[in-house]
C-alpha cells in the first residue's frame, strides 16, 4: 500500500470536505419534493458519500478513515468561524445581520446532529465498502456501493433527523423526513452509479492500486494507522 499522498487522493479529499460545509449550510432550508419534506442537504450530500465510496474501493478503510475525519475537522472549523462572523460587529450601513445570521448560525443542537450523524453514516459506509469487497473478492462493486449506502445514508438520515427535530416536528413529519431523506439519496447514488464506476476504474488505473483491507483495524479512532 502506498504511504505517500497522491494528487488524487488529495483533490477527494477536498471534494469531500466541500460536500459537506455546503450540505450543512443547505441543510438550513426545508424543500419540498413533490408531497415530501426533506433538509435542502440531500441536493449534494450524496456526493460526499460517491466520494467515500471511491476512497474506499480504491486506498481503502484505513484513507477513509482519514479523509472522515479530516471532513470533520473542516466542518468544526467551518462552524466556529460562522459563529466568530456572526458575533462581530456589522458594519453601520449592512442590514444583512440577520439573514446572515440565519443562514450560517445553525443552533448547537443542528450542528451537534450533524456531526454525529456524519461520522456514524461515513464510518459505517466506509466500513460495509471494505468488509463486502474482501467477502466478494472486489467483485460485484454495484451491489457493494449501493448497500453501503443505504446503510450509510439510512444511520446518517435517521440520527441527523431525531437529535435535530424530535419534540420540534411530529413523529409523522420526522418519519418521513428519514424515509425521504434515505430514498434520495440511494436513488441518487443509483443513478450516477455508471458514472461511479468509470471513475473508480480510472483512478485505480492512475493510481496504480486496489486495496484490499486484509489486517485493518475497523476502529474509528486508530488514526496512527492511515
């Protein structure tokens, strides 16, 4: 396995990272999709799990876990500057305060949703990629890409929606924020999975890799081990 970090690798992790400040800034809207509700978020939240999918597959666990937690650490950072932005003073003539507090101010209880529905949706996501690739020999990745998602994507929607909006929303409401949420995006990642599958292909060719995770320790926090 390689120990050095490609430009590759480096460019998805950065697209990760990207995917998710902007799913949780969208996420401040609720749109309707047809009958249904759901947070504005699954508009490009599911990229970040194509990308997860493709670290994944290719560096395997151990870079995932990397990349995880560096998203992570961008969204803390991304948070504590949203509330430092807020809390200085605005400039006499702005009249903006408001919306831009609105817009980026997302209460403790939001942003302590998110995150921990993000690294248990990511984790477990990563987790089912690497495990089903050694149990099918790295065949059948269609298959192994969508149930990682649906197992990743359904933890994910279902603790971002119940630490965020129980005793807001009625039962009913969350339900189906969770329900629509989680078929989003699994559609999602089954319609762009051709396309999934032509970049997993080409960046194992540039890369030179298929990593099969033999020996990997599944911790979360082994983080010595990248």
């Amino acid at each position: 396995m390689k120990t050095k970090v490609s430009v590759t690798f480096m460019l998805a992790g950065i697209l990760f990272a990207a995917c998710l400040i902007l799913s949780n800034i969208l996420a401040i809207k609720i749109m309707m999709i047809g009958p249904w509700s759901a947070p504005a978020g699954v508009l490009i939240f599911p990229l970040a799990y194509i990308i997860n999918d493709v670290i994944a597959e290719v560096w395997g666990y151990q870079k995932a876990r990397l990349i995880i937690w560096a998203g992570f650490g961008v969204n803390i950072l991304a948070a504590l500057f949203f509330t430092l932005a807020i809390a200085a003073p605005s400039a006499p003539f702005w009249e903006g305060q408001d919306a831009f507090a609105t817009t980026l101010g997302n209460a403790p209880r939001i942003v302590a949703a998110s995150m921990a529905a993000y690294l248990v949706g990511s984790f477990l996501n990563a987790y089912v990629m690497s495990r089903f690739k050694i149990m099918s020999k790295g065949k059948n990745f269609s298959l192994r890409a969508i149930v990682s998602t649906l197992a990743g994507e359904g933890a994910d929607s279902l603790i971002f929606i119940t630490v965020a909006f129980a005793g807001i929303f009625p039962l009913q409401v969350m339900l189906t924020m969770i329900l629509t949420q989680a078929l989003i995006k699994t559609v999602y990642e089954i319609l762009v999975l051709p396309l999934t599958i032509l970049i997993v292909n080409k960046v194992k060719k540039i890369e030179g890799i298929d990593t099969f995770d033999y020996n990997v320790s599944y911790n979360p926090f082994s983080l010595k081990q990248v």
